[in-house]
C-alpha cells in the first residue's frame, strides 16, 4: 500500500491527467447515455410496440464485448478512430441500456390511476410528463444513471486500449510490466471513483424526493458537480499541450520503445503527449494512419505480415524494403532500424527442456502431453502458429489456449501450459526461467524494430527525424532485453530506463 | 359501447348511474369531460356543445373524483388541493387561503393536514382530499367514479353524510357512478339504472324502486335482500 502511495505521490502530475480523463470520459459518456436513453425512454413507454425494438437494439449493444466495440468502431468515418472521441460512443453506447431501462420502469410504474387524475383534471399532454410522470419516474431513472455510471467506470479503463487515456493506462501498464502496484493505481482509485459517483448520484436522488429536498443541499450538489467537471477539465489538459502524440502497443518492450521515441524527441525542445498501451497492431497501425498518434516503433516482419498482408519474407533487408514503400503509400516514413530483431521465441521451462532434452523448435514433438498456450495475436497470424506447425511437423494435442500476452511467460513458469511463443527480447525469459527453442528452420521471419512517423511530423518537425536516425543499430538484442528486464524483472519505471540508456549512449 | 343514451342534469342535481360491471356507467361518466369522445351524438356543458370547448379547459371546469382518489404521492395534501388553481394561475394567496377552506369544507383541519403526505392519510382522509382537489376551481360539474367504493362501511356512512352536507351547500351538478345501490340511494336525487349501454330508467329513487323492468328490479331485489355489494 506504502508503494502504491509513493508511486502515485511520484505520478502525481500524470496521475491527475489520468483520472481527469477518466472522469471526462464517464462524465461525458453518461450525460450522452442520458440525452438519449431518457427520450427514448419515454417514448418506449407511452408505445409499448417501440418498447420491445428499441429494448432490444440497446441490449445488443451491451451484450458486445467492450474491446470488440472498440474495434468495430475504429475503422468508422465520424465516430471512429482512436482517442477519446471513439471511447465516449462505445462507453455511451454502454450507458444507454441501464438509462433506458431505468427511465421505462420509472414512466410505467406510475399509477394509472394517477395519471387518469391528471388528465381528468385538465393537465396538458407535456404538463402531465413536467409536472406527473417525470417527478415520479425520477428515483427510477436516478438508479438507471448510478448503474450507467459503475458501468462507465469500469469500462472507461478498457478505453486506454484505444488512446483514451484514463486510469486505464496504469492498469495496462501494469499487466504489461507484470507490475501489481501500478495495476492498482489504476484499479484502486477507480474502484474509489466509482463509489464516489454512485454515491453523488444517490445523493442526487434524494434531493430529487420531494420530501427530503433541501436548497443547501441542492446547491452543495450543483456546485460538487461544477467542481468535479472543471477539476477533471483541467487536468486532463494538464497534458494536452503537445506537439506530438507517441503511441506504443500493450507490452513492456513497447511501452520501453515509446517512452524512447518520446524522450528522444523532448530533447528537441517539443512537448510529446504518450499515449501508450494501444490494444494491439490493427489499432496501433489505425491510430498512426488516422493521426491520432504520430509515431510508435513496429516490427518488420509483423509490419510485412499482418498490416499490409504480405507473405513471410527471412531477408531482413527486403522485408524493411517492402514496408518502406507500404508505408510511404500511406503516408507514414519508416525510419532507420533501431538494430535488434524481436523474433518470436518458442519457450519451454528450463527444467523441461533439461529433462526431455529439447534444443529446437522440432524437439518439441518429444514433450508428449505438451498444453500450448498464446497471445490471441499468434494464434492468428499468418507467421503464427498454424505455419509453424507445418514447417515442424508439429503434433501438439488439444487446442492451443489463448491467452494475454502479458500472461504467457507466467503462465508458463506456473506450470499452466508447458509451451508458448513469446518475444526473443523480453526480460521475463531470464526472470521466469524460461528456455529459447531455437529456430534452426528459420521459420519466423525478421522482427526488426522500426521507428514508424507520419510523414506530415516530419515535415513540420524536421528535428524529429534528425534525432531518430540517430538511434539506427543503436539498440542491440543484449540492450533490449536488459532495458526490458530492469522493467518487468527489476519493476524499474521505464522512463528512468529509457533516460539512463539515452545518457548512456550521448548524443541526444 | 353505448347506444340510444339521453340524460339531462341539472345545476344541484346528483344523478347516479348505476348497473353490473361492463354495463357502460363509467364510459358515459368519461364522454362528459372527453377523457373519451363520442362516435355519434353529444354532450352539451353549460348550453354549450362539448365538442366545440378546448378539452383542457372542459377538463378544469369539471370535478373529478376516483375510487383510491388517484392523490398525487409526490405532492402535500395542499399541493394536491391547489392543482387546478394552480393550473388557472390563481394568485398564490387565493389558493392558499382556497386549499384551507375546501380542507375545512372536506373535515380535515388545515393545520394538520395541509403539509401531510398522501401516504401518510388513511383511506377515508385520502378520499376526503380528493374531494377537496376536484372542487377546488369551484367546478359547475363534479364527475364521481366509484369514489366511495375501497372504504369500510363507517367510513363510508361518514363520507356520506359529509358528502351531502357539502352539495347541500354548494349545489353542483353531480354525477356519480357506483355499483352499490344502497349508495345510490342514500346519495343521488335520481338514479339511472344501465343495462347493456343503455338507460333502463332514470327517475327518482322512490320510482326506481317500484320499477317492475326486470333489469331495474333484479338490482333492487338484490340490495332488499341486504347485500348492497
């Protein structure tokens, strides 16, 4: 807890911004859910036949997983793309269900007897919903509101996936560190968020009883809300002077590389905003493409692969050829390589490989009763597993599981799968005591790191590519896996590492 | 629903209607403030065919009473009382002073009960209230549907003379709707007798006693026997 406490007290300035734009987010969100599921609310209630399609259409929308949302929505002109833009319609769409539930119980359960009054009495149509049915239906639609908002909460933190920001972002780079205290500077304080905002919303719908309303405590509401707004504004924009936005996928080396990139462009005196973590290659890609970052580092053969749909190349420099034209059609500049190869690793434990011998890749097919588990990425890639099974001749038994990246090389050593393809330069293989099979086939092509930038930066910052092409070869295989080590082995904080190196080096 | 049906009533009159579940009471008590509106025929209010008023202001100048009162539960019993008022944009110190008159009118001491609850009365003060908010605007017409009909025995004979204490006083055109014959007799000046949507008889109790129309007698006979429902 005393760590918790110091890391956060270190974070502080980051840590506002973060739980700024957590609040944005689901303040946001939630005022959207409300725009729309109250009217549509009402409208469902006074036609039950609109009640049943219009119930529907909204429980399809929570019943899609949140991640896949995120990745519907990407590719979509308007409300797609990455950032808070496509975070708030996902976490609205969320939203919408419980306010609209909320709202048509609220307006249903008024008593028909009541109504027949209100009308009898010579209360107009709108008078009749001002004056009757909203006040009556409100606690209903308060408690629609206060689910909305835990909901929102929770959700809001899968948005880091997507660029969002939030307290998310500490989460992911905890899994992705394998760093339980920075999880729980994201988990804990929005775990506190959400019972501080179903708490106001309580508080909200007492003084929305008639019998308990009080003007104090009216305005003690309004003016929380006021504060909590504005606080939370302002510090998300703590950040938001930027001149260039540095993305990274959800795994230390990433998380390492951009806080390099980043680091190496702040020395040339501009201001870069991080937002790292980024939920895989299809959104990380998308982002660069539609502006939303201006730079992360990729991997060739991944590059080759799975964004432009190449077939596997094993000559390095074609591979970097190939991309390099890819990417300029899009208007992206890859840069010179940073000189290491991240290949994928196939990893046993040590005291298997020990015991049964295992050397290379095809040696596995003597660990009989072998439980293969992966990345989800892996499973699908055309230089994934299904290839590697052919060019080995593998018989592994049973479905492979699959699995968080960040996950793998612990549920290796714990003894819950006995084989995985992990990253050649991660720090965990020393750390968990994992074996590298190696790929005397040549199976897997390269994986050279490549600092991907639009274009358009470049132009407008020609500093930036100065600077970058100074870091060609400068990472070797040895580096990297020692920088990703002293993060998810030593649980140093990347920028520290990544600072230590560039001093190191000189030059920048 | 309704076919071939004529009354008149007049100023200070109560007319009950009466007759079996279904028999149409309720949709005639509807037609006359346009909570329904007719296929044929018309309803005439104050010399004036009710097709041709704005509904809404039909709606203020008529009373309206229902069996569990239908009191508005987020609102005082004062607020309650002051709705119509309100709705007329009366000065606030005219209906504030109005709302202790009609409470004093209805029984209920205004001191005690003007900031009370509506889940806070029983089920004889709610149906005294609701009284108190249909007369409130100082309606010509007061439409009364099964006002009586939740409440024990006492009570009821309590409400009852209360009741016609006030329409001795204020003299209204009344229409009530009930079930319970013995109500009928006890409450209105005539009683219309409904079968099958239409007016079996409709004269005074003592007529509609002697009646010998099998659709009148079978309703008397059952409440000789004693058993009012």
């Amino acid at each position: 807890m005393s760590g918790l406490i110091a890391f956060i007290a270190s974070h502080r300035v980051e840590f506002a911004a973060r739980l700024g734009e957590h609040i944005v987010l689901v303040l946001a969100s939630t005022t959207m859910a409300a725009a729309i599921g109250i009217p549509l609310g009402v409208l469902a209630a006074r036609r039950p036949a609109l009640a049943k399609p219009i119930v529907a259409l909204a429980n399809l929308g929570q019943t899609i997983p949140s991640l896949a949302l995120f990745g519907f929505l990407i590719p979509l002109p308007f409300l797609g793309g990455i950032g808070t833009r496509t975070a708030l319609v996902a976490l609205t769409l969320y939203a919408v269900l419980p306010v609209l539930r909320g709202t048509i119980t609220g307006i249903q359960g008024v008593p028909a007897s009541v109504i027949d009054c209100a009308v009898a009495m010579g209360l107009t149509p709108r008078q009749v919903l001002t004056q009757i049915e909203w006040p009556l239906a409100l606690p209903s639609i308060v408690s629609g509101l206060r689910v909305a908002v835990v909901i929102g909460v929770g959700t809001a933190t899968i948005a880091s996936a997507i660029g969002a920001g939030g307290l998310g972002d500490y989460i992911f780079r905890g899994l992705a560190m394998v760093d339980s205290t920075v999880i729980l500077a994201g988990a804990i304080p929005a775990a506190l968020l959400a019972l501080a905002c179903d708490g106001a919303l309580a508080l909200a719908g007492r003084i929305a009883d008639p019998r308990r309303r009080s003007p104090g405590m009216m305005i003690a509401l309004v003016a929380l809300v006021i504060a909590t707004t504005g606080g939370a504004l302002w510090a998300s924009g703590v950040t938001s002077r930027r001149d260039v936005t540095v993305g990274s996928k959800n795994f230390t080396e990433q998380i390492v590389l951009g806080e390099l990139i980043a680091q190496v462009i702040e020395r040339q005196g501009l201001h870069v905003e991080r937002r790292f973590n980024l939920g895989g290659t299809a959104i990380a890609h998308q982002a660069l493409v539609s502006g939303g970052i201006d730079a992360y580092v990729e991997y060739s053969g991944t590059s080759l692969t799975a964004i432009f749909n190449l077939p596997p190349s094993r000559d390095a420099n074609e591979v970097f050829t190939q991309i390099r034209d890819r990417y300029a059609a899009l208007g992206v500049t890859a840069l010179p390589r940073l000189g290491y190869n991240n290949t994928f690793a196939i990893l046993v434990r040590a005291a298997d490989a020990q015991r049964l011998g295992l050397r290379t890749i095809g040696d596995l097919n003597r660990f009989t009763g072998a439980r293969a588990g992966f990345g989800y990425e892996f499973l699908e890639r055309p230089d994934g597993f299904t290839g590697l099974s052919a060019a080995y001749g593998l018989n592994i038994a049973g479905q492979p599981r699959t699995m968080d990246l960040n996950l793998i090389y612990r549920a290796l050593s714990s003894n819950e799968i006995d084989v995985t393809a992990g990253d050649a330069t991660s720090g965990q293989i020393e750390s968990q005591k994992l074996v590298v099979l190696a790929d005397d086939r040549h199976y897997f092509p390269a994986y050279e790191a490549v600092p991907v930038v639009r274009s358009a930066l470049l132009l407008r910052h020609p500093q930036v590519a100065g600077a970058l092409k100074r870091l060609e070869g400068a990472i070797s295989d040895e580096a990297m896996r020692r920088m990703n080590y002293a993060v998810d082995g030593e649980k140093q904080d990347p920028f520290q590492v990544v600072k230590a190196f560039l001093d190191r080096i000189g030059g920048f | 629903m309704l076919r071939d049906v004529s009354i008149a009533i007049g100023a200070g009159e109560t007319v009950a209607l009466v007759g079996r579940s279904g028999c149409g009471k309720t949709t005639l008590l509807r037609l006359i403030n346009r909570l329904l509106e007719p296929d044929s025929g018309q309803i005439i209010i104050d010399g004036q065919a009710s097709a041709t008023w704005d509904p809404i202001a039909l709606r203020r100048s008529i009373g309206y009473v229902i069996q569990d009162a239908g009191l508005f539960p987020h609102r005082t019993v004062g607020s309650n009382v002051a709705t119509v008022p309100r709705l007329l944009e009366w000065p606030e110190g005219k209906i504030s002073a109005r709302v202790d008159e009609l409470l004093s009118m209805v029984g209920l001491d205004p001191r005690e009960f003007r900031d009370r609850w509506p889940d806070q009365l029983s089920g004889g003060q709610r149906q005294r209230v609701g009284l108190a908010r249909a007369l409130a605007a100082d309606p010509a017409v007061l439409l009364m549907d099964e006002p009586f009909g939740a409440i024990d025995a006492i009570t009821k004979a309590e409400l009852h003379t209360e009741f016609k204490r006030v329409q001795a006083s204020l003299r209204r055109a009344v229409v009530l709707v009930t079930h319970d014959m013995s109500e009928a007799f006890a409450l209105a000046d005539r009683i219309a007798v409904m079968h099958d949507g239409q007016i079996a008889i409709c004269d005074v109790p003592s007529v509609v006693a002697a009646s010998t129309d099998p659709r009148v007698s079978a309703l008397v006979a059952h409440l000789r026997q004693g058993s009012g429902g």
